[in-house]
C-alpha cells in the first residue's frame, strides 16, 4: 500500500488512528483502576450450599461447549451478596469489556466523556439493572483480549462481557454463561486484494489476529494440520482487534481473521476493506465468570432469559442491523440447554 492509499483509507474511516490514541489512554487509565480483592462470603445459616460448578467434561467439544452451563436462577449466593455489600462508590459491578470494536463496546468520541457504548455495553446495564437495582452501578475495566481470563482469575473483575467466545478450552479456567450471540471466524481484507476467504489464497499473505483470541488458535492449528498454507505467515498477533484493522489499514498485514460480527462493524467503518468468503466457524459469545461464581451464573442466566425476550432485539436494531442486515436469524443465540442436575 503506498502512502496516499493510506491516507485515503485512514480518511475513510473517519480517522481510525484519533480512535486508537483515544483507546490507548482510556486503556491506561482502566488498568490504574484498583484491582478488586476477592474475599470469601461466610455461609449464612440455613443457607443450602450450592455444589454445582461449570466444568469442562473430558468429552467436551467446542460445538457443544456452549451448552454447559447451569441453570438460571434468582436467588442470592455468596458472591452476589459480595458485589452488594460493596459500599459507596465502590457498590457497582465490575466488568472487563472492550472499549474499541465498533458497535460492540467503543468508546464514542462524539458524546460527553466519550461514553462507552454497543450491544455488549447495553448487556452489562441489564445485568447491573437486575442485581443492584441500577443500570449504570457499573465499573468498566478495559483490558485486552489476552488479558480477559487472567482478569476473571485474578479478581480484577466480577465478569467479562466482551465478545469472548465458549471454548471447552476456556471452561477449563472460567464458567460461562448461556450463549448470547452467535458468530463465527471470517477474513477481513482491502477490497482490491486477491485475498479470496480463509483458503489457499492467503498463502504467502501475512495474517494478524488479536493475542489469546480464537482466531490465532484456529490458525495456528490448521496451519500445523496442512489446511492453512504453511507459507501463510500469522506472527502478527497485537493486544486488541483494533490493532490489527489499523496495521492492514497501513499495509503491514495482509488480512485479519476476526470474528465475523466484529469484521463486519469494521468493514463498515472503512469502505475500503471487505469481509472475504463465508465463515468458517460456528461459535457462541458468553458472559465469563469465575469458575467458583456459581449464584452469579445462574443469576446472569436468568438475566438472558429475560434479555432474549425483552431487549436483545432492540439492542440488536440498534447497533448491529446497519452491519449485520435487519434479520438478525444467523446471529440469535440458540435455545439455552443447561447441565444436568445444575
């Protein structure tokens, strides 16, 4: 890419390096935020201990890994009466997110404060809606999608809602919620190039995927199973999708791979890139919790029930139509199935 397509394209996406400064200070300032301590509830008297956990099964397949989770439920437990007992400014809910994929979770630099906004951000008001009473007792805490289970495990966070894909791999060290969108991988590349979709088109192309994500994993196993061009180069791994739509903005990559929601709210920020091929993937986004956070997942559970009833649609209008077309069919999450006895 020469100098003046770069500009062009940088031009065209109404200056998508402005956002990616603005991201960058919002991020730093996040991870100063205090870490919240995780302390154990003491189990009121009388109170049935809940046993149940969401783990990954020896037979667990990622096409059904979605499916296990618990069942929903309105009841307190120790971790909601944690988040409750939090005193003033601190009592709100704690949430990873992300703060730069278009329509999901973006910070807008066009309302005061550059309000964070998207379909994940008007999630977590209603889950916030429902445990504390008010949909804006939250604390946002950017982080990175490498960074997304550490903060669970960790305790910087009470949950993460941040297109974060179910993995049988990833309930090995986190519990999920019941699915709430539906997706899959797909390639992100300028509208000129011979790129055609994840094929053998992408050999010899250099590849960037976000560090941690689903995306590099799928590419660094299909590369080693031969259903990837050895010669495709998938070094470029960066801390947030973002990253990678600039790098191929200023030709340094080739092509992303990137979920496919995501890779449309990117295609539309900037016309000169495109969604190549079909995706090739089949994958569901979950809220992510503690392993040990059962009351809260089941709470965040019956949340959804109520969500894909009353909400997800008006959410789905409103931010993902324009990009993902008015019939949101392809992207509903399925009919919930939870673990048995849980």
């Amino acid at each position: 890419m020469d100098a003046s397509r770069a500009r062009a394209t940088l031009r065209g996406w109404g200056g998508v390096a402005a956002m990616a400064v603005l991201c960058a200070m919002a991020l730093a300032f996040a991870l100063l935020l205090p870490c919240t301590t995780r302390t154990p509830v003491p189990q009121r008297a009388g109170e049935r201990a809940v046993t149940a956990t969401q783990a990954r099964a020896d037979d667990c397949r990622d096409t059904d890994a979605h499916r296990r989770t618990l069942a929903p439920s309105g009841a307190d437990g120790p971790v909601i009466d944690a988040i409750k007992a939090r005193t003033g400014d601190r009592r709100k809910l704690i949430v990873g997110v992300d703060q730069n994929s278009y329509r999901w979770g973006y910070r807008n630099p066009n309302t005061e404060g550059a309000e964070l906004e998207g379909f994940d951000i008007d999630l977590v008001h209603r889950i916030a809606q429902d445990i504390l009473g008010d949909p804006d007792a939250v604390q946002f805490k950017a982080i990175p999608t490498s960074q997304r289970i550490p903060a669970i495990e960790d305790g910087r966070v009470d949950m993460v809602v941040r297109t974060m894909t179910i993995t049988c791999d990833r309930l090995d060290h986190v519990a999920f919620s019941a699915p709430y969108f539906k997706t899959g991988q797909q390639v992100l590349a300028p509208k000129s190039s011979p790129v055609t979709g994840y094929d053998d088109s992408l050999a010899h192309k250099k590849v960037c995927t976000s560090a941690g994500s689903i995306a590099h994993t799928r590419l660094a196993a299909d590369r080693k199973a031969g259903r990837l061009p050895a010669s495709a180069d998938i070094s470029t791994t960066v801390p947030s999708q973002l990253d990678c739509l600039v790098r191929l903005q200023l030709g340094e990559v080739d092509a992303v791979v990137t979920d496919a929601a995501l890779a449309a709210s990117q295609a539309a920020q900037d016309p000169t890139v495109a969604l190549k091929g079909k995706a090739f993937t089949e994958e569901y986004y979950g809220v992510a919790m503690r392993k040990d956070a059962t009351d809260l997942v089941r709470r965040v559970n019956r949340v959804l029930v109520d969500y894909r009833a009353d909400g997800w649609q008006a959410s789905y209008d409103k931010w993902l139509s324009a990009t993902l077309g008015r019939d949101p069919a392809a992207s509903r999450p399925p009919v919930p199935q939870y673990l048995h006895g849980g």
